[in-house]
C-alpha cells in the first residue's frame, strides 16, 4: 500500500510544483501574486484537447502548442494589465485583484464556450500502459507527468542559475531599480517571466487534465490554493523552495487522504500552512527581510 | 401598493444581501484603515452566521442575544489568532489570514454539529430590514468618529509608515489587535444578520472565493472613505443580477468590469473629487 501511495504522492507533487513555480516566478521577478494562475492553467488544460481533437496533434505537440497558449495568454495578461500597474507604481494588492478579474473573465468564458460539464481526452489519446513492479502498479502516463515536470523544472533551475538571462532575473527579483540601473532590460524580462509562468502553468493544466482526464471551466480554482500553499511553504519567490515543498504537499495530501479521510488532506494543508506563518513566516527555506528603524 | 409588495417579496432577499454585504465591507475597510490586508474575514463571517444560527436551532436562544454572540464569538478567535499573525505583514499577513480562512471553512465542513456540506437549513427569518439598517447606521455613526478620534489617526499613521509611527508613540501591535478584533466583530454581525435572513447558511458562502469578493468590493468601491466600500459592496451584489440577461457569459462582464475599474479609477468608483468635478462643482482634479 505504501509504495502505492508514495507513487501517487509524487506524481500529485510534482504536478503541484511545476504549477506553484510560475506562481512564485511571478511573485519572485514580478511581485505580483497572480491569482489568474489558476485560470491560465485551466486554459493550457483546453488548449491541449483542442489541438487533440480539432488538428489530432499527439500529445507531445499538444503539449507543447498549449503552453505556448497559455504563455501567450500570460504575456497578455502582462502587456495589457499589469505593465500600466506597474508603470504607475499601484500597491501591491491591486493587480491582484486585477488578477481576480482576469480569472474571472477567463473561467466563465470557458464556461460560457465549453459548458460547465467534465470534459474528456478522446480514448486512445492517452497511453494506458501499465507496468507492475511487486505489488505497485505504475501507469505509463504517471512516468510521463513525473518525468516532464521534473525535466522542466530542472531545465528552469538550470536557466536561472547558468545563464546571463537567469542571472539578470535574479538581480530584477533584489531590486528593479537596481537592475535597471545596471543597464538590464527590466520591462523584457518581466514580459519573459510572465510568459514562461504562463507555459509552466498552461503545462501543469495539460498533466493534470491527463492524469485525472477530466477539464472542467473551474479546475484552476483548486490548484490555485494549493498554489498558495506551495509557495508560502517554500519561501515566496524561492524557486528550489517551491520545488520541495510542491512535492512535501502532494505527500502530506495523498498520506492524509489514505490514512485519515479524504476531506482532511485539505485541512492538513492548510492547518500545516498556517502554522508554518506563524513560526516562520518567510517559509521553510526562505530568509526573513524586515525593516528595522 | 400592489407592485410594491411584490417587489419586496422579489428582492428582499438581494436588499438584505445588500446590507450585510455592506457591513463586511465595512469590516475590511477597517483593518485596511489600519495598513492590514487580512483575508479573514469572510471566515469570520461564518463563524458568526455559524454560532448564531446553531444558538437560534438548538439553544432558543432570542434574536438580540444570537447576534451579540454572533459578534463576539469571532472576536474571540480573532483575539486568539491575531497576537501570532499580526506580526506579519503585507503579503504574508494575507496568505495567513487566508490559510485561517481555508481551515475554518474545512472545519465547518467535516464538524457534525454544522451540518456539514449540507449546511443549515431552517434558521428562523427573524432578520428585518430595519435591524440591518440600524446596525449599519450605527457601524457607520461609530466608524466615522473613530475616524476623526486619536485612534483613527493612529491607524491612518500606522497605515502610512509603521516604524515612524512606533516612534511617534503609537503602540502599534496594540492598535492592529484592536482593528483586527473590531473588524471580526463587524464580519460576524453581519454573518449573523445574513444567516437569520437567508434561512439556510453553506460552508461554500465562506470561503476563499468570499473572502476575494469582498476584498473586490472594497477596492472597487473605493478604501478612501466609509462611503466607497459600501457603494462597492451594492454594485458588485447587484451586478449579477443585473446582468442576468447575459446568462452564462455574464461573468466575462463582470470581470472585464473589475479589471476596468482597477486600470481606469485607481482609488475606485466612489471619489467624491471627481464626482464633484464631473458635475462642474468644486475644485477640478490636479
């Protein structure tokens, strides 16, 4: 049972990483908490089966063409929404809620073009091998998600830390004026960030709707908490933290779910999230910044 | 007065809404008074509708006495959980506030004495219109002096620059508590008043997507003065309604309508400057 779930864990784990990293990129680069994510997701999730069932791409290519819808999507959010936020110098809660708008419009436009019902990946599209090791049964489509969104996040990581582009991130996510200064193209990256948040989110969307095989116009809603959760557990803007704590939420889930009830994996999240602010509020790897007098 | 009654009987209901919703605004509006972004509100609301309504089905307890413990019961637990995350700020203060907020919202889910998904069904409608409308009056009559008293000025210090204001004197974990704690107080009446007025509460009403709405309200409204959140808090319980016609897509409306405002009117609908200026009176905007 427990390499079983363990299994389980980790495919729903990385999942939540790969989202919570577009998420934290944009708080990190950006600072802004986008709470589109969720509806940029779902919108990646859409993308991918309508390049399956319109231009019957497989599925590597839907993949590929749905994050670069949704980073599109992303750019656009940027450009048209929070660039004119950013240039006259808002307080940080309002392009959150100009966010919220943004995911509104976005989940019931889904809705209003797709209707609300649970939407399906056509048979055959998804691969159903299945390998059995003892007792654990592993589902080819499982090594797939843990696989690209490891391979993702690794090429990401390895981005930010190896080349100028990543390191010019780094300093914009210190201080843009600074970065500015230094003769970085602080307004191209951001309108990098937001695309590539837009991809990894779009991305996450496809592997969800593959590995449950259910688009619904509200499944980023869902997500878009645990979202929260993963990067205030990692640190806000902490890329490695996000990837750790994407995964430590998926196993506190799945465990919390097998051993106690299926309503208290949730609750244990956040229970967990809670505390974790109380204690140390800067996340479980991240750094505390105060203002002192 | 034909038509009038069944308008009434047709509307009452979003009046009520109205109202209540107002008061949550209010109760935002306050902490944000006092530099907090604090998402707990919307919990704190179900806490009140939640005590009240269980203390109107199982104890019989009276209506005055319900929506006394329905304001108190949340100010408990705000005083509770606010000595730890207050000392958070910003950002962090609203994601705890909000991971408060999910596990209130998930206990209420899995309690039996709360009906669980279910919710609550026969509350006794004692809420009237006039009992909104004076706790309303009086939150606004109480709020509008504090404003001008030498709390109210602490809070606007506090808000502008916390350490020059721990310098000046001001004991600021002090006043927080103090607008966190009345902020719950404001949420739970309103929670109470909304449950007696509705008839049946969910744990849906109080979540996440709650807590958001109502923080929209106020922004949209405006955080200016006491009149904007109130305004943001009719129009945005209206809207939906109002777009009815649009079925399905009136959602897109109704976030395009937030995004607008918050692109176009940075300090939100309700700016009586330039109200002013658009009717030809007072000075223009500079």
């Amino acid at each position: 049972m427990l390499p079983q779930q363990l299994l389980n864990a980790l495919t729903l784990g990385s999942v939540y990483a790969l989202f919570a990293l577009g998420f934290t990129l944009m708080f990190g680069v950006l600072g802004v908490i986008n709470l589109s994510h969720g509806a940029v997701f779902m919108v990646g999730s859409y993308a991918a089966l309508f390049f399956v069932n319109h231009f019957h791409l497989p599925l590597w290519l839907a993949l590929l063409s749905a994050m670069a819808i949704s980073g599109c999507l992303g750019l656009l959010i940027d450009v048209l929404i929070l660039k004119p936020l950013r240039a006259r110098n808002a307080p940080h809660l309002i392009p959150m809620i100009a966010t919220i708008g943004v995911a509104i419009t976005l989940s019931s436009a889904a809705q209003g073009i797709f209707g609300a019902e649970i939407m399906r990946f056509p048979e055959g599209t998804i691969p159903t091998g299945e390998f059995t090791f003892g007792d654990v049964h592993v589902r080819a489509i499982e090594i797939g998600i843990v696989a690209i969104s490891l391979a993702v996040m690794a090429i990401l990581f390895t981005a930010l830390r190896r080349t100028q582009v990543g390191r010019a991130l780094r300093a914009i996510a210190e201080s843009p004026k600074s970065a500015a200064l230094l003769g970085i193209n602080v307004e191209g990256l951001f309108r990098a960030t937001a695309f590539i948040a837009g991809a990894l989110g779009g991305a996450a969307g496809v592997l969800i709707g593959l590995d449950f095989n259910a688009i619904t116009p509200l499944m980023g809603q869902p997500i878009l908490h645990k979202g929260i959760a993963v990067i205030i557990l990692g640190g806000m803007g902490d890329i490695r933290g996000s990837l750790i704590a994407g995964l430590f939420l998926g196993f506190a889930e799945v465990m919390s779910k097998a051993y106690l009830s299926s309503q208290m994996g949730d609750a244990v999240a956040f229970g967990m999230l809670f505390l974790i602010l109380l204690v140390r509020p800067s996340g479980l790897f991240g750094r505390v910044l105060e203002r002192k007098a | 007065m034909e038509w009038l009654a069944n308008f009434w009987a047709t509307y009452s209901t979003l009046i009520y809404s109205i109202g209540v919703y107002a008061l949550v605004a209010l109760s935002i509006w306050l902490t944000l008074a006092c530099g907090l972004l604090s998402l707990a509100n919307a919990a704190f609301m179900g806490i009140g509708a939640y005590v009240s309504a269980l203390l109107s089905l199982q104890a019989g307890w009276p209506f005055w006495a319900v929506l006394v413990a329905a304001g108190l019961a949340p100010a408990g637990v705000a005083l509770i959980i606010g000595i730890p995350t207050l000392r958070l700020s910003g950002v962090y203060l609203a994601m705890a506030t909000l991971a408060f907020g999910e596990v209130v919202r998930i206990i209420i889910l899995n309690l039996e004495i709360t009906g669980g998904p279910e919710g609550l069904n026969g509350i006794p409608q004692s809420t009237r219109g006039w009992h909104i409308v004076a706790i309303l009056g009086l939150a606004v009559y109480g709020l509008a002096r504090m404003r001008r008293s030498r709390t109210g000025r602490a809070f606007e210090a506090i808000r502008e620059d916390e350490v020059a204001a721990s310098l000046m004197g001001i004991d600021v974990k002090r006043h927080k508590l103090f607008a966190f704690v009345l902020g719950a107080v404001l949420a739970g009446v309103a929670g109470g008043l909304n449950a007696h007025a509705t008839f049946f509460i969910s744990p849906r009403e109080y979540g996440f997507e709650n807590a958001v709405d109502i923080l929209t309200m106020v922004v949209f409204g405006g955080i200016g003065g006491l009149v904007g959140p109130m305004v943001g808090a009719g129009i945005l319980t209206l809207l939906p309604e109002l777009l009815r016609f649009l079925h399905e897509f009136r959602g897109i409306f109704n976030g395009l309508v937030l995004i607008l405002v918050v692109l176009f009117l940075p300090k939100g609908i309700w700016e009586p400057r330039r109200i002013r200026a658009l009717f030809g009176l007072g000075p223009k905007e500079g």
